[in-house]
C-alpha cells in the first residue's frame, strides 16, 4: 500500500514538473513571437520611410539626369565652337601677316621713291615714318616705399631696388663687313626718317672707316643728299664735288652732276648750276637725269 501511494506521488510530481517545464517554455516561444513581431514592426516602418525616401529621390535623380545630358550638349556645343575658333585664329593669323608683309612691302616702297625724289631732286609728299621708339621707364611722383613691417609709408620717394647684374657673357666677335652693312643700313633708315644729321654723320663714318668699299662713292653722294634736304646748299655742293672728282666711274656720278647742278642754282649760281646740268646732257643724253636736267633747264 505504501509502495502504491509513493509510486502515485512519484507520478504526480513528474507530471508537475513536467507541466512546469512547458509552461515556460510557452512563455518563452511568446516573448520571442512578440520581439519577432516588433521587429517585424520596425521594418515595416523602415521600408515605409525608404519607400517615401526613393520617390523624394526619383525626381530629383531625374532632373539630375536630365542637366547632366544638358550639360553634354553644351560641352558638344562649345567644342564645335572652339573648332570654328581655332579655325578662325589659324585664318586670323594667315590675313594679319599677309597685312604685315604688304605693311613691309609699302614701307619699302615708299623709301625708294624719298630716295629717288631726293637724287633727281624731285620734292615728295610722302609721310616720313615714324621712328622706332625705345621704351622709356617713367618715374611714379606718387609712388611708395615698400612694405616695412606690414605697413605702407606713402608721400615718400621710391627707393631704388638694384637690378641683378647678369653674368658677362664674352662679346661675340663680328665681321668688318656686317658692321660696315650695319652701319650703311642704319644711315639709310635715319635718312627715310628725315633725321637728315644723323644720316650725314653716319654715312661720314662709313667713308672714313671703309673708304675702299664699294659703296664709299654712295656714302658720299648721300651726305650730299642729307646736307641738301636741310637746305645746307653749300656742304651738299662740296659732297657732290667729291663725287665727281673721286668716283667719276660710278653710278652716283651722273646723281651727283645733277645735284650739283641744282645746288648752285639754290644757292643763286645760275651760270654754275646751268654749266653742270648741261655738262650732264651732254655725257648722259638718254639718262633720266639728262630728262630732269632739261626741265629744270627749260624753267631758267
């Protein structure tokens, strides 16, 4: 009987605890279900924000997309017009050298023409050109003194900064014939230019240092021409003689009588200048200058 009634207990209690055991393990499968379902409510909410936030950024992407493809368009656009421009550069560049050379070509011209005017004694009109200027530095009245602890002193001269001496180079050795051409050439340049003393002095210099050149005879009638363009009649008279009498076999020979011829009469020596003209028709008879000597002839 005893036995009976602890076997029943034994029963019992197993039952009990068995009971037990379930029950929590029900509460715990709850509290899990439930976690589950809030987390099923976040990510609902979640996906919700995402979805209103992809239709916030669908239309802006869309407007994005639609200004880059403008964009692409312009940058099209302006390499089709840096095209033209080079294009238009390249033909710019062609035109302003052709106007440069024709500029070069006029200014040449019209030299030649002064120089022949002035040989057969002929006035010209022509505009002298304008001289090559050098730059010319100015000082400022109103410049400042440098910064002198961050501060500017104004109404006070300008300190003179020294300029940083470049190493010496040695002097390049130059041909007696590239400084005699220099030197004619710049006489030349001086007389289109009108500076009629700084030719004369020029072409002087030449005679003296190259008298044995070949154009010695022309340096010579061509002080003559600079002495006559500033109405010195007198010296332009002795320089044409000196042409005459030491290059009788020149081409300036038959210039020089001409010239000659109209200084004495500039200078009121009809006789004189009318002897030397004629001299000239008479030796020169098919030259132009026999024809100009036979104008200024006809005018006495």
């Amino acid at each position: 009987m005893r036995i009976t009634i602890r076997i029943t207990i034994v029963c019992l209690s197993t039952l009990f605890l068995l009971a037990c055991v379930k029950q929590e393990q029900v509460n715990l499968l709850e509290r899990k279900l439930s976690q589950q379902e809030q987390q099923i409510l976040v990510l609902n909410n979640s996906l919700g924000s995402t979805s209103q936030a992809l239709e916030t950024v669908r239309p802006e992407q869309a407007d994005i997309w639609s200004e880059l493809k403008g964009m692409k368009v312009s940058v099209a656009t302006l390499e089709g017009q840096i095209e033209d421009v080079q294009t238009e550069t390249g033909t710019m560049a062609s035109l302003e050298a052709d106007v440069a050379n024709i500029k070069q070509r006029i200014t040449q011209i019209e030299g030649a023409m002064r120089m022949m005017s002035s040989q057969l004694g002929i006035e010209n009109h022509l505009p002298a050109p304008a001289p090559q200027k050098t730059p010319t530095q100015s000082a400022d009245s109103g410049a400042m003194l440098p910064p002198q602890n961050g501060q500017v002193i104004p109404g006070t001269p300008p300190v003179a900064v020294p300029t940083p001496v470049a190493p010496a180079t040695p002097p390049q050795k130059v041909a007696p014939e590239d400084l005699a051409e220099t030197l004619y050439k710049s006489a030349l340049d001086a007389f289109n230019e009108r500076r009629y003393e700084d030719a004369q002095r020029m072409w002087s210099e030449y005679e003296k240092t190259y008298p044995k050149s070949k154009l010695a005879a022309n340096a010579k009638f061509w002080q003559g021409e600079a002495y006559f363009q500033m109405k010195n009649y007198p010296r332009a008279t002795l320089a044409y003689e000196d042409v005459i009498k030491k290059y009788p076999h020149s081409n300036k020979y038959p210039q020089a009588l001409l010239k000659q011829g109209l200084s004495f009469i500039k200078q009121g020596k009809t006789n004189a200048g009318k002897f030397r003209l004629n001299q000239l028709i008479e030796k020169f008879p098919k030259s132009v200058e026999a024809k100009r000597a036979k104008q200024e002839l006809a005018k006495q």
